[in-house]
C-alpha cells in the first residue's frame, strides 16, 4: 500500500514538473527571439537535369489544320469553333429553308484536302467547284485547307483557341485567304459595299477589335499581316476569327454567299524594331496619319477613346498590313539617349574616408550600334531589338560609382501637368493624371552589387519625391538556348534587354517636374566602403513617358522591374471639394441636355452684407436672370438647341488649352445685369503653415469675374491691409489666379468664392464667366512663400505676428527619461528583457510550489483503500478491522490537517 501511494504521487508531481517545463521553454523562446538573428540556411535542392526540349508547339493551335475530329470530308478542325456572327444582340443564321424551292440551304465547311484524288472524291460535297490549290509554299505534304461555303447569303465564322501575348511582348500573325469568283452580296444591286462583304479576317479579345472586312482576292492566295503590341503590365489574350460575310439580322449588307479558303494561321513573337518598322511602312503608305493610333476629335463624341488599330476603308487587295497597340501610343514619347542631354548627377552625401573619388577608373558616353568602335559590347548589341542607332552605356574598370540625370536637349527636367478628368458619357467622371515612365537596359554581371536607376521629382513647393530600383543586374536573368525553347520565354529571346517601369501619379494641384538618375555604384556615398562600389558596365536603349488611363494605372502589378503606386503628392493636401468641377447633385445624365448643379457648392445671388445666413440659394438656375451649372465643352450644341446658350460660346473657344485640358466648367451666365456667385464648402488652414490657392477662370464679352476667399464670418480675409480677392477681372482667354497664404499661431476656415459681378452688389455684369480647376495645397515652403511676387494675378498674405493665439495655462507634465537607443551596429544587452525574464520564472517558481503543496493535501495523491468483503462473522474479518482501526488511530495522531481535510472532503462526497 505504501508503495502504490508514493508511486501516484511521484507521478504526479512528475506531470506537473513536465508543464512547468514547458511553460518555460515557452517563455524562453519568445524572450529570446530577435531581429538581427540570422537563421541558419536551410539545405537547398540539387536542381533536377533540364529534360531535352520538345520542338516547340505553335503559338496558334491546328493552323495548318491538320488535327481533325473526324475522317470524312469536310473534317470538323481541332481549337476552331463556328459560329454566326452577330451585331446588335442578334446572330446570323448558319441554316436557311428556302421555302420557295423546298431547299434546306446551310453553311458548308470544314477542312478540306486539295490533294488530287481527296479533293476529286469529295468534290461534290463542296459546291462541284475547281480545286481550290495550296500556297506556293507550302509543305508537300500540307495539303489541308479549311473552307466557309455559305449556300445562301449570310456571315459565318471559325474562331480559334486562345492565344497568349505576355507582358511586354510584340507579335506578327498571320493569315492567308483565297475567296473565288462566286462571292456576291445579299443585295447584288449594290456591289460596291466591298467594305461589307466578301471574306473577313479578323482579331477579337482586345476592346476594339481588329476587323479586316470585304476581302475579294480574286481567285489568288493572299497573305495578310497582324502587327501587336502587347500590354506593358498584363498579359492578353485574343482570338483569330476567320469569316465569310458580316452582319447580323439587324444589319445583313455584310452577308455573303459563295466560297472563302484559309491556310497557314500562324504567330511568331517579333522585337520592338520589327513592330516600328511596320508603323513606318503603314505610315508610308499614309495610313498612320488618318486612321492609325489617334484620338477621337469629334465633338459630338464626349467619350473619345483611343483607337489603337487600322480598319480596312480601302480596297484590301492593296494593303495587307495592319496593327493593334495595346498601349496608347498616340500619347507616348519615345526617346533615344541621343536625343537626350544627359549630365553629371551630384553624389548625395559624402565620400568615405578611405575613398579617392579620382582614382575611380570610368567611361561612359554612345556607342553606335553597327559601327566599327562597339566599345567592347559586340555580343550586348549584337541582337539589338530598337530601331535607334545608339545607346548610352557607363562602364567602371574598377569599383567606383559614377551618375547622370537625363533630361530635355534644353537642360531642362520633364514637366508632368496636373489633373485631367477621364470622362464617361456624362463627363463627370475625375480621374487623375497617371504616367508610366520606363528605360530600356541591359547590364553585365557585376562585380558587387549593381546599377541605382532613380526617378526624383520635385514640386511647385519644392517638396522631392523618389522612385527607384536598386542594385538592378539583369545578367542574373540571362536565359540559355534551352530556356528560349520553352513557350514562357520565347517571346523574350533578343539579347536579355529589360524594361523598367515607374507608375506614376501626377501632383493633381501642381506641375511637378522630373528626371531618371542613372548610376553605376552608389548615388549616396555617406559612411559607404570601398567594397560596396561597382565594377561592370550598362547599357541604355530608350526611355519613354506614356500617359495612362485610371484602369491602366491601377491593373500594373509591382514586380522586379516595376514600381507601381508612385505619387508626386502629399495625401493631407486639402484639395477643395468637387474643385474640378465632376460631381453633381442632378442625374449625371442630364449635363448632356443642360448645365447641372455642382455638388459642393451653393450658388447665391450677390448684394447682401453677409452670405453666410443671409441670400437665397437658387433652386432654378436655368430661367429668369442667371443660368450656371457645370457644363461640359462636348454638348454645347444641346445647350444652344436647349436655350441655355447663345452663340457666345463657341466650340474650341472654350478649351481650356493652357490649364488641365478637362471638359468640364462651372459656367455662370447673367442673362440680365446682376451678380452671381458660388460658395465652396468650407475648409481649415492649420496654424503656421502656408498655403497656395489657384482658381482658373475665363471670362467672354464684357463680362467681369470676381474671386474671394472669405473667413468663418463671411468677410474677405484680410491682413496687414491685403486681401484675398480680385475684384471685376477680365481676361484674355484661359488665366490662373494664385492666392498665397501664410497662417499664424491661429487656425483659419475659410470659403471660397466665384462670382460673376460683386459678392456684394457694389458692381453687376452681364455674360459669361467659366471656372475651373480650384485647388488648395499646403507645406509650401518659406523661401517659395518669399519669392512669389504680388501682382495682378497673385495676392499674398501673411498673419504671423498679427493674430495670436491666447496663451494656454502650462500642465504641469513628469520629464520622461530619455531612452538611450544603440549607435548603429552596437550591440546592446537586452537588459529589460533578462528582467521581465527572471520575474516570470519567479512567478512559475511560485505557482509550482504552491500547486505541489495543494496536491499533497488532494485526496488525489492518497491512494484508494480497496475492501474485500467477507462474512460478518469472519474472524479474519474481525482481526483486519481491528488493525485498520489502530492505523487509522496512529494516522489521526501524525497527520490531523490532512484528515481533517480528507473527512471534509468525504462529506462534500457524500
């Protein structure tokens, strides 16, 4: 007995011991762990053998059409569909029942062979016509062609699986097609639509696809070329679709019937030079200038979009190029390094010590691709992909650093504008200005580290802002022949050249401008050693500036060479309100019709003492002596049909050209002689800082426009005899007016407003004024508030020293101890946690020793008396008892706590 009782206490002591342990194991590991611990390197896998390439599988699927999934002629092709084609919501039908002479007529097609004797045995099930024949060089044994024979006059289709155009990439496709003598038109009075019917090649999946409509090869194997270029971020997809006849139902002059032959549907990935070598062939043909890569100017289509492609308004026999961007190129720059001035960078900081900047041993300057001195870079330009003649390249023979800004052939930097709404059908969408600023580069394998490309810019405040990439080495991604043979690569195969992409948001209140920083070694050399220079060389191809739509700018993911969500803004500039102009309180729809109330803005009548209780908000704009609202430059027409305008304002004359460029204005028109105005919402300049406000206005005939920037009591602010407006101001054309503002120990609210006559009455005017572009921005700094110079366009106050504040009653508040932060790379010993550390393993000391001293009480760790049950009147029985009674007695003397304890603990039990 006394054995089991000892044995269950030590295991539970034993179990108990155990959790302690742990806890504490616990408590050491999350008290250990720190940052600058570097974890010991986990064993890398031995790469697995490159298995030897397949050939590779053609980027269109069964182009020759030789997969098929059945043996009878016409052959059904594998990865093509047929379908009707469709417009309107409607599609065109691929069976007819000509009632008239009981015929069931469809659309016959398929892959067919022209191989003689296939061809003479299936000819009967291809409208009894004469061998087609097979491209002139094509393979012996390629004797398969598809076929679209409409029996009647419709427009039927075959579309091909997807197909891949990565990031980055340019494609060539192409298509060859032969239609035959038969094809007519569903109306054969009319003939010369060419443009509608007849064979159609076509390619679909982008946002407007490329259609080739209205082909007649007459009876002769054509070939026609695609041209793309591919999405900058994203990878894309297209179909090729290959037709005889367009249309639907709802419009069938397309529809044709006859015969159409397609063969050889192929795509190769081609470099950036092949790709601007077509735009110039189609642009020597004189295509580019009128229908290729332009915006739409007309002024009754507010929502203009890019169109980035060529549509067929020719006979198509004479030109068979065409081309597609999936960029917009009609907004881009491109620029080669010899165009550029490029300048000594200043090195930020200082240089180390033990560093000799003179002993730096380095090149750099253009080297002409194809000439006879290549500098050493035969085999970096030998699968040149630009069309430029030089590239700009440093190189250091030994470990330096040396940097050039690139900027305009001027000297000057690159100017980003400010904000320019993206507008839908109702032009009230605001949409920001967003750039993509990339170089093209190639660099060697460097010897430490690697090349700094930076993009610093700098503000109307003066405040800089920085993109960069560091320690770029594009040699690291040097592909071996093998890796070119897979699909992923194959679209990258011309020398390793790399694009590197900024994303960038412009400054919506300022100008900013901006320059690349190309550095070979480190741009800032404080405290740096010798060992952290470069050696090694880079090349430079071309650098452009592309300006992006909003769903451009946010589909760009980030990756090794794109920095994406860059801003030339501070956030906590306090931008008015719908300053642009593109929200409203009416249905968006309506500015189309009519000028429509700002959101944000309350419109008053002038010739009252105080606007802030006093004047009446007019629920009508568009009657009796005012007409105002936001319009839009693309319905000005409406508006005059609509009563709103006269001939005052005129398409073009409206433009504002020197500003934004936005299509919408807040327009104020006094019919009869008075004033009028609108009042912004209000806004709080914090104390001590300085402010800028711009307001752009043009104002026509003898109108006369005021602007007012007026305080929490209604009065135009006002210090040291200088106030914030300009009074009766006429302009010539589109002008800016700037306030600068300086607060002093006191915050300001303050309003804005915009009137057409006095705020006051004082003087009335009749005609039109146009506002735009209202913005406020703050954290100007000191030497840009002292430079600006007062004039007719430019007001400047100051409050510091004339309002303060009332001096607060002081707190009295304990002087935190300083806390001694480590000099960088000193250890220091972690002290505070060794302490928390020897508190906590108190605190489990205490806890285990109080739990043991319980548990020995528990009636846990008193083992249970087992009681064999005999006869009453055993004398075995009788001696057993009396014994346990005489331990019980010698129990009950040693230990009267713990039977104490143990008879409370029965009767809870009981």
């Amino acid at each position: 007995m006394h054995s089991m009782k000892t044995g269950w206490k030590m295991r539970k002591i034993s179990a108990l011991l155990l959790v302690v342990i742990l806890a504490l194991s616990a408590l050491l590991s999350a008290c250990g762990g720190k940052e600058d611990e570097i974890p010991s390197p986990s064993p890398t896998s031995t790469p697995s053998p490159t298995a030897t390439a397949s050939p590779m599988p053609a980027l269109i699927k069964n182009g020759n059409f030789e997969e098929a999934y059945d043996t009878s002629y016409p052959k059904t092709p594998k990865s093509w569909s047929i379908y009707g084609d469709s417009f309107d919501g409607k599609t065109a039908p691929l069976s007819y029942k000509d009632k008239e002479n009981n015929k069931d007529l469809g659309v016959k097609r398929g892959i067919i062979s022209v191989e003689e004797d296939l061809f003479e045995d299936n000819k009967s099930k291809y409208g009894d016509i004469a061998n087609p024949g097979k491209l002139e060089d094509a393979s012996p044994d390629d004797d398969n062609i598809i076929m679209i024979y409409n029996e009647f006059p419709t427009a039927a289709k075959y579309k091909s699986s997807s197909i891949s155009l990565p990031a980055g990439s340019f494609g060539k496709i192409t298509v060859y097609v032969k239609t035959l003598d038969d094809i007519k038109p569903s109306d054969p009075d009319h003939p010369e639509n060419y443009e509608y019917y007849g064979a159609t090649i076509a390619l679909s999946g982008m946002e407007e696809p490329i259609i080739i409509a209205g082909i007649d090869t007459d009876e002769q194997w054509v070939k026609y070329e695609f041209y793309v270029e591919g999405s900058p971020s994203t990878s894309k997809t297209m179909y090729v679709e290959l037709g005889l006849g367009t249309g639907s139902p709802s419009d069938s002059r397309g529809y044709t019937q006859g015969h159409a032959f397609f063969d050889a549907v192929s795509m190769d990935y081609i470099n950036k030079a092949e790709f601007e070598n077509a735009l110039k062939e189609l642009d020597q043909r004189g295509e580019l200038s009128e229908r290729f890569f332009f915006y739409d100017g007309d002024k009754e289509s507010p929502n203009s979009y890019l169109v980035n492609r060529i549509d067929a308004k020719e006979k198509p026999g004479e030109w068979t190029y065409f081309a597609y961007s999936y960029i917009n190129r009609d907004t881009i720059d491109t620029y080669t390094f010899d165009q550029l001035r490029l300048e000594e960078a200043t090195v930020r900081g200082s240089y180390y010590d033990t560093v000799d900047p003179t002993k730096f041993i380095t090149e750099n300057g253009l080297v002409e691709v194809g000439g006879e001195d290549l500098k050493g870079f035969e085999e970096e330009l030998k699968n040149f992909p630009f069309s430029s003649q030089k590239v700009f390249y440093l190189k250091n023979e030994n470990a330096a650093t040396q940097g050039f800004k690139i900027l305009n052939t001027d000297g000057s930097e690159f100017v980003m504008k400010p904000h320019s709404p993206a507008y839908g059908n109702t032009g009230i969408q605001q949409s920001y200005s967003h750039y993509r600023i990339t170089v093209y580069l190639k660099t060697s394998d460097f010897i430490a580290n690697g090349l700094n490309l930076l993009l610093v810019a700098t503000d109307g405040s003066g405040e800089e802002y920085y993109g960069m990439f560091d320690n770029i080495n594009t040699a690291k991604n040097n592909l071996t022949d093998e890796d070119f043979e897979k699909e992923a690569d194959r679209h990258n195969k011309w020398a390793n050249w790399v694009e590197y992409s900024f994303y960038v948001q412009a400054n919506p209140y300022e100008e900013v401008t901006w320059r690349l920083e190309l550095w070979l070694g480190p741009y800032d050399v404080r405290a740096m050693q010798i060992n952290k220079f470069t050696r090694g060389h880079a090349l430079f191809a071309e650098m452009q500036v592309q300006r992006l739509t909003s769903s451009e700018y946010s589909s760009a993911s980030s990756k090794d060479n794109v920095k994406t969500g860059i801003r030339f803004f501070d956030s906590k500039s306090p931008q008015i309100a719908n300053g642009g102009f593109t929200t409203t309180t009416d249905n968006t729809g309506a500015i189309v019709n009519r000028p429509v109330n700002p959101s944000s803005w309350d419109g008053r009548f002038g010739g009252y003492n105080s606007l802030k209780d006093g004047g009446s908000l007019v629920q009508n704009h568009y009657s009796g002596a005012v007409i105002s609202g936001i319009i839009n430059q693309n319905y000005l027409d409406a508006y005059r049909n609509n009563n709103y305008l006269d001939d005052t304002l005129k398409y073009g004359e409206v433009d504002n050209v020197s500003n934004s460029g936005a299509p919408n204005y807040l327009m104020i028109r006094n019919v009869a002689d008075t004033s009028y105005g609108y009042l912004s919402q209000t806004k709080t300049l914090s104390a001590d800082s300085i402010y800028r406000f711009t307001v752009s206005l043009k104002t026509f005939g003898s109108a006369k426009a005021s602007i007012y920037i007026i305080d929490d009591e209604s009065k135009v602010l006002e210090a040291l005899d200088t106030k914030a407006s300009f009074d009766d101001v006429a302009t010539n054309g589109w002008e800016t007016f700037e306030f600068f503002i300086k607060t002093g120990e006191l915050s300001k609210t303050i309003r804005i407003g915009l009137w057409n006559g006095a705020r006051d009455g004082s003087s009335t005017s009749v005609g039109y004024v146009l506002f735009d572009d209202i913005t406020i921005s703050s954290d100007w700094k000191q030497e840009i508030f002292d430079e600006a110079e007062t004039g007719e366009r430019l007001v400047k106050l100051s409050f510091e020293g004339i309002d303060v504040a009332p001096t607060p009653t002081p707190t009295p508040t304990s002087t935190p101890e300083p806390t001694e932060e480590p000099e960088p790379g000193e250890f220091k010993f972690p002290w505070d946690m060794l302490i928390t550390g020897l508190m906590a393993l108190a605190l489990i000391a205490a806890i285990a020793v109080i739990t043991i001293r319980k548990a020995k009480k528990s009636k846990l760790f008193r083992p249970r008396k087992i009681r064999v049950k005999e006869p009453s009147y055993s004398r075995k029985r009788l001696k057993i008892r009396e014994k346990m009674e005489e331990e019980a007695e010698e129990e009950d003397e040693e230990e009267p706590e713990e039977e104490e304890g143990e008879d409370e603990e029965q009767d809870d039990n009981e």
